[in-house]
C-alpha cells in the first residue's frame, strides 16, 4: 500500500468559501469598494496557488498510481507528503495590492491598523519536492489567478 499526502498550501479561485481571506479581500476591495481595509503590515508570506493548478497536480498525482510508476524515492508501504505550491513566497500585502489594482478599487488599504495573531504563520511556501519528483510546474501566475476570480463575479 502507498499513501500519497498532498499538503496544499494557500489555494484560492472563483467559488472559495466567503468566510476565507482570499474571497472576503476580493468582496471588499474589489466588489464593495469598501472606504478602507484594515488590515495587518502584510509582512507574513503565503504561496498562493491557483484551484485548477491544484487539481492538475492532484490529477499528475492519480495517473502516477494508475500506471504503476514511482517517484524516485517512494517505495512500496512509505506515506509520503508532498507539498502543492507555486514554491513563490508573496507577501500578504503584496497580494491585496494586486487585487486593488486589477480591479481599480479607490478602497485605502490600511496596513498595520491590526495585529497579528498571536500564532500567526509568518512565511509559508511549497518545498519543491513534488515539482522534481512528478515534473509538475503551476500554470496560473498571482495576476491571472486574481483576474480570473474578478471576472468571475
């Protein structure tokens, strides 16, 4: 028996839950146009990924068992986790910024008027690892990824 644990990191795309941070910065800046944002310095970083990278890599993932091949260092009765990222770090405020400026929002962004949270993840990104074991690359870029969200709505 072989597991395969894929740990996705910060995914987001049209249809996320309303309560997540990705869809309530998108409905405030860019849909409600909001006067100002409260939000943290933004220093923390999180690798965004796009949902149809995710599922392309959970989709490289199931051919992989299917047609009986194995990662170079998986072996029959190992569990094995991978993590499923862009391998980019962005910052939490270089995200907002992106989503202001794609849709034009006048909203002012006030970083710094909140604190962190007392066990707040300061910098989170994908290893690498799947990518050079699978030859698997995300397709969709943090502008695309914020531009197919706003043209869903």
């Amino acid at each position: 028996l072989r597991v395969t644990n894929l740990r996705i990191e910060h995914m987001y795309g049209p249809g996320d839950s309303a309560h997540k941070f990705v869809p309530t910065v998108i409905r405030k800046v860019a849909v409600e146009k909001v006067e100002h944002l409260d939000l943290t310095m933004g220093n923390q970083t999180r690798d965004f990924i796009y949902v149809d990278d995710v599922v392309d890599a959970v989709i490289v993932t199931l051919l992989q068992a299917i047609e009986g091949t194995k990662s170079r260092n998986q072996i029959i009765g190992e569990m094995q986790t991978f993590e499923i990222g862009t391998g980019i770090a962005t910052s939490v405020s270089r995200f907002v910024k992106r989503v202001a400026i794609t849709s034009t929002s006048p909203t002012e962004l006030r970083f710094g008027a909140l604190a962190l949270r007392k066990d707040e993840v300061l910098d989170s990104k994908a290893n690498g690892l799947f990518q050079t074991e699978f030859g698997w690359k995300h397709k969709t870029n943090l502008e695309e990824g914020v531009q197919a969200i706003l043209d869903s709505i």
